[in-house]
C-alpha cells in the first residue's frame, strides 16, 4: 500500500436520454493543451507496449477530478483543495500538478469502472459566467504551480491576461512547506509529450499600414533602434532586415533579441525596442482584427505624426482603441 497514489477509476458513460451505458477505452490516460483544456488521449504505441498486463495502472499527467480515491491523511497533508477557487473547472489542473510535484502519483486502474451521466449543461449557476470562472481558477493553477511555463498558458489563453485571480500567498507558502518539485521536473519526468512551441513555429513578415511598413533604424549616438514608419521596400520578395518582423507564441513582436516594449501604460505612451524578457508583460501584444493591442494597458499600436509638416516623422504610441482610427489599422503579413 503506497498512500501517496491517487488512483481514478476508468470513466464510462451513461447516456443522459436513455440510461445506455457506453463502456470507454481502456487504453485512454488524461492529457491537456496550453490553455488548460483537458482531454483524454491514447496511450502511444511505445506506452502500449510496455504494458504486459492489461490490469496494470495507467500513470497519468491529470485525472479527469470528478472521480478518484486519495488517502485522507495524504488529501489533508497536500493542502485538500484550493478553496479560492469557484465553483466548477480548473481544480483538477491544480491537485494534478500538486500530486506529481509534491511526491505522490496519479494512476488510472484498468479493472476499476465507474458510469457517468454527462449533462448538457451545469446545473448550477456561474454568477460572472462559466468562461470567467474557468479562467480564474486555471489561472491561480498557472500562476502557484507552473513557473515559468505559465507565459505559453497565456499565450494559449490570452483572455486570462488581466483577469482577477485571488490571492495566492498561501498556495504558494503551501507548495514551499511541501518542498515541491519544479513545473519543469513535471514535463520532464510526467508529461513529457507536452511540447513546448519552438522559434520554429513562430510567424515571420511585414507590418504594414498602407503603403508604409514597420522598420527599426538606429543612428550611431543611440544604444537600440528607434521605431518608426516608412516605404516597404521588399524587393524581388526578399524583406530588408530592418522591416522584418517575428511575431512569437507568447506575443512578443521581435526583431533578433529586440522585442516591442512601452515603459509606462498611459495613453500616448511611446512604443520602443528592449531586450525580450520572458513573462514581461509590457511586451506583449495580440492582433485583434485590424488592429494591434498591446495586452497589459488594452490600448492599440498608434502613430503619432511629430514635427512641422516639411520635416514630419510618425511615432510609434499606444493610444485608447478607435474602430474609426485608420493610424490604428494595422495589416500583420505573416507567414
């Protein structure tokens, strides 16, 4: 007996019309995406393989978390439940991530069948609306449990950008007192078919407003390249450097190790070049239609025309969004 071991039975479902009971897959374990969607996926061929008997528990990264039995004095020992979390959704993330990094484990039991009735919709009600309350109670799971990993949580689920959460010192203290191990020992060691997106993925191209293209100049008295408007110039296809633009997974936009930035979030505000920083939020920015939002202040990308006429140069700011606004609409030529 191995108290630590958190065990689920395989879920099968009872039809909600009929009362038919539809047995499920013995091969399935709980897998999830970036945003904290959970999902049932197959046990890859390798994994099938190994296993000789098919009554052997199936290690899991995460239980469904409607069905599963713990020993009580580990479930007490652990920290039970997050209790600043409401309603339905997320928990089973975050006593998932809690189990593995805190030294127990999650198992699956082939021989073990409960059914379930699977509703049409919650029978009880979600005062600021289920999506809301999702994404508050996944987002105090990124936020205690997954480090510096929680950026592609983000960046997966934007929406939870700016989102009221709680208060989280005591889930944090918790998993100090529990020595825990990092979200990193997670994917390593539990979840290692999570993958982790690549600078290969990211988008690469031209931002355009017009006929005018998003360029980066430096002169010789300063330390960055300033931003500023001017003539695309892409000749025979091939894009100058300087026009060039990487917008990322996490919703950085880049030039090499050089990422749109604004040091404060008051309208106006100019828009620059800093070196990237990961989970810095000033930069980070999310294409809405036509325009360009910078995520932490919700304004839009803006030019600002400075100078007399004769000798005019755009700026680059944020400013509040306009649906009108045509030095607002941006074209994000992306491939």
């Amino acid at each position: 007996q191995d108290p630590t071991r958190v065990v689920s039975p395989i879920i099968d479902i009872i039809n909600l019309d009929t009362f038919a009971y539809v047995a499920a897959s013995s091969d399935l374990r709980g897998g999830f995406d970036w945003s904290l969607h959970f999902k049932w996926e197959q046990l890859s061929p390798e994994q099938k393989a190994k296993r000789l008997d098919p009554t052997e528990p199936i290690k899991t990264p995460i239980i469904a978390g409607g069905l599963f039995v713990i020993d009580k004095a580990w479930f007490n020992h652990l920290g039970k439940y997050d209790s600043a979390m409401d309603i339905w959704g997320g928990e089973n993330f975050e006593i998932s991530f809690r189990v593995w990094m805190c030294g127990g484990s999650l198992e699956i039991i082939p021989c073990s069948r409960v059914g379930h009735v699977f509703r049409k919709k919650h029978p009880y009600v979600f005062p600021e609306g289920n999506a809301n309350t999702y994404i508050k109670n996944t987002k105090r799971t990124a936020e205690v449990w997954m480090d510096e990993f929680k950026q592609y949580y983000y960046a997966a689920r934007p929406a939870a950008q700016g989102r009221p959460f709680g208060n989280i010192q005591s889930r944090v203290e918790l998993r100090k007192k529990l020595k825990c191990h990092s979200f990193k020992w997670y994917l390593e060691n539990v979840y290692p078919e999570l993958r982790i997106p690549e600078e290969s993925l990211y988008q690469t191209g031209i931002i355009r407003q017009r006929q005018s293209c998003l360029e980066s100049h430096k002169s010789e008295d300063q330390e960055l390249p300033i931003l500023g408007l001017n003539p695309c110039n892409s000749s025979k296809g091939t894009v100058p450097k300087a026009q060039e633009w990487t917008y990322t997974y996490n919703h950085h936009v880049r030039q090499q190790q050089l990422c749109m930035s604004v040091y404060t979030l008051f309208p106006g505000s100019q828009v620059l070049l800093s070196p990237c920083k990961e989970g810095d939020n000033k930069q980070r920015w999310g294409k809405v239609g036509s325009h360009i939002e910078h995520i932490a202040s919700r304004f839009c990308l803006d030019t600002e025309t400075i100078g007399d006429t004769n000798e005019s140069i755009k700026e680059l700011v944020i400013n509040p969004c306009e649906s009108t606004a045509m030095s607002q609409r941006w074209d994000m030529v992306m491939s």
